[in-house]
C-alpha cells in the first residue's frame, strides 16, 4: 500500500467514530429503535447471556436502512436521482429512502433475488424507483449499475462501501450499548461487504475499545478473510449465493482498512449450520431470519465459543426471507445435523425384496424420505435412490451397521459431491 493510501486509511478511521454519532442524530425518528431481547435458548447453549439485537424488525427488515437513508439525506443535489446495486436488503433501504426523501431512484437486482425481496422493494419504493433486474450475482448487478449511474449523471448508493453509508450501519452499535446499559463483553456481527462491521467496530474502537467484535462470514463467501489473508481485496475464484444477503465476491476498498485495523476477529460458517439456526430461529424463538440474519446466532457455540457467563450480543441483521426457500432449507439443516442421509442401492428384481429391506435395514425411528425407482424387467437389478431419515444421529452408525450387512449393493452419497448438489 502506498503512503497516500495508508495517510488515507488512517484518516477514514479516525472519522468513523465522529461520523457514526452524526448519523444517530440524522436517523432519528427514521429508523426504528430496534429491541434488544435476552435469547433463553442461545444463552443457555454458551453458559452465559447472549441477547439479539432484532434489525429484522426495521421497516425494511434489515439494518440496510440505517446506511442508504444517512448517505441520501445529505446530498446537495439528487436531480439526476440515485443508483444501487443490491442483492435486496439494501435496494429495500434505498427505496424507503427515496420515498421518505422524494428522489428518484433506479435499483439493478441480480437474477438470483428472491421473488420476495423483488416485491417488497418494489411496494416500498413505489412510484420513486424503476427496477432492473441483471447479472448473475451482485457483483454483476453493481457493475451494469455503475454504468447506468455515468449514463444518467446519477448518483451511487453504495451498499456498504462509502464512509456515510458504513457510519449508517454503526449506529447499531450505539443502540446497543445504550439499551444494555453496559459494554457487552462480546459482539458478533454478519459480514458481506463489511459495512457493518466496519461501522460497529470503528465506532467501538474509538469509544468502547474493550469490546471485543467477531465477524460471521460464509464459507462459499468468505470474502474478507481472503481480502485479509492477500493484504487488500481480492475478488473470489468461486462465489456460493445460498447466503444472498452476504454473497460478495469481492469486499469494499473502504471497508477492508476499516475492518483490518480494528483487529476484529473473523470466522466463517457452513450453509447447513446457518439453515440449523434458522429453524431453531422460527420454531423455537418465532423469529423469522434470513440466512444472512442467521449468521451471527449460528456461529455460536460452533465457531464462536464466548467465554463461559459472559455477556454476548448477536445482530439479527435480517427477516427477509422466501417462504418457498424452507423446503431447501430443512433439508439442508437436517443433513448437517446428520439426521438426513442419501443412498444408492442396486435392487434385485425379485417381489418381496424391498419389504426386506424396510424389515431388517430400517431402525424403529428412521423413515423413509425419498423413493425413485423404476423396474428394468430386461435387467437383474435395478437402482434406487433412498432418502432416510433417522430419530437422532446417535442412530447413525446402527444404520450404516445394518446396510453393510445387508446382500444388497448399496452406495452412500456423499454431501459435498455433485450427486448430492442435484437433491439440493
């Protein structure tokens, strides 16, 4: 990094921190006041407190709102209207914006968001904003965006890489340390771009630097790790979508410094253990989270351990979820858990022989999930694949015991191979 760019960063972080209490001001009234709630579930998981900090509750359902409206209330001319890029959390801030504001905006979506999303952007913009959908990804969406914004002479509203938008999003932290009256001992933060997070931890380094902050990312979108481990960012070789509202291929020239001098710590979580938490999320605390605003509390006692009775706060970052999505996501969250487990099995064209199978394969509390097979009658054998569903995963291995010994040619298929991706 040149000298110009360094001098650069160090004068971004010590803004963040002045420029984080002018937005708390500007969103007043704007944003909600989200709730703090303590989680008797989570709590009870690490040994300690763990409350949620509910963005989901926002207007907007995401904490997105915070950024897009503290950057547009304070340009000096929109004539030209304003242009985003969005995987739909932060077009949804972007169109609440334009509406609250009156300016015109146009929103470029990938292919890959959620009919939901689409419509709600749509119902709370209205008349302020025309949708685009293009791209593949959102990085395709922010580029064919930025080409509009040249064309129009409008302005960019950067999902998270812009110093007003970062500030934005780190009113979050503000909010919490007020509502709970104390400085948590630690915060667990989602991370796409790193807007959040460079907010969060660069107003907590400035006023509450003993606070420790973790960043969740994905691990199919890993994006600021990578950044850290190259030592600037770096745009990824492959991108998993499944996490859409944290799917960046490549995080912001601003947000990286932010995030790499604050010294927060950084891990990622598979999409099974995100799809877990979503569940536990909606069963148990009637809370509904995307797999983005699952980040957080799924990291926790997995890849996030908190100090036996210490004191954590999670940001539920967001409720905008399909309700078409559930059906993958069950299944998702059951292979993980090693409940749901996939085979091939060569069948003997012979009557009686799947009863057989049911009789002496199945365990009293393993279920059969999913059946394909079709009769060869010009073949001896014939393949089938079995989808089986067991109690607890305690059962596994008295289920792997019974196939092995049964004469039947059977094949386990793998999670992570490409047979496995076309279940899912």
């Amino acid at each position: 990094m040149s000298y110009v760019m360094e001098r650069n960063s160090n004068r971004q972080v010590d803004q963040v921190a002045s420029l984080v209490e002018e937005a708390v001001e500007r969103l007043a009234g704007v944003a909600t006041l989200t709730p703090l709630e303590r989680n008797e579930r989570l709590s009870a998981l690490v040994g300690g407190e763990v409350w949620l900090k509910r963005e989901d509750l926002q207007p907007v359902r995401s904490y997105k709102l915070r950024g897009a409206y503290n950057l547009m209330a304070q340009l000096d001319d929109a004539a030209n209207g304003v242009v985003c890029a969005s995987a739909g959390n932060h077009a949804q801030g972007v169109a609440y914006a334009c509406a609250a504001l009156e300016i015109k905006g146009r929103i470029f979506l990938p292919r890959t968001t959620p009919r939901q999303k689409r419509e709600r952007i749509a119902a709370i913009g209205g008349p302020w904003i025309d949708i685009v959908i293009d791209g593949d990804t959102y990085d395709d969406a922010v580029a064919i965006a930025a080409a509009s914004a040249r064309e129009l002479g409008a302005r960019i509203v950067p999902a998270f890489d812009d110093l007003q938008t970062i500030a934005g999003q780190g009113t979050v932290a503000v909010e919490i340390l007020d509502q709970l009256g104390r400085e948590p001992d630690l915060l667990v933060i989602p991370v796409g771009g790193g807007g959040l997070l460079a907010g969060v931890a660069g107003w907590l380094g400035e006023e509450h630097p003993a606070v420790e902050v973790t960043g969740v990312e994905p691990v199919g979108a890993a994006g600021m790790q990578a950044a850290l481990d190259a030592g600037e960012p770096v745009d990824l070789a492959k991108l998993d979508s499944f996490v859409d509202g944290a799917a960046v291929r490549r995080v912001g020239e601003v947000t990286f410094p932010l995030v790499r001098d604050s010294g927060v710590g950084l891990v990622s979580l598979e999409p099974g253990a995100i799809c877990a938490e979503m569940i536990s999320l909606y069963q148990t605390d009637g809370i509904i989270a995307e797999p983005a605003g699952a980040l957080a509390t799924g990291a926790l006692g997995t890849a996030v351990t908190p100090p036996p009775g210490a004191v954590t706060v999670c940001v539920v970052s967001g409720g905008n979820n399909d309700v078409s999505r559930y059906a993958e996501i069950l299944e998702r969250a059951l292979v993980w858990e090693g409940l749901k487990h996939y085979f091939l099995i060569e069948f003997p064209q012979e009557p009686g022989v799947l009863r057989r199978f049911l009789d002496e394969v199945l365990g009293p509390d393993d279920d059969v999930t999913l059946f394909e097979y079709v009769k060869r009658s010009n073949r001896e054998t014939g393949p089938a694949l079995v989808g089986i569903e067991i109690g607890d995963r305690s059962g596994l291995p008295g289920l792997l015991s019974r196939l092995n010994q049964s004469p039947l040619r059977i094949e386990p298929i793998d999670p992570d191979g490409p047979v496995f991706r076309f279940l899912l």
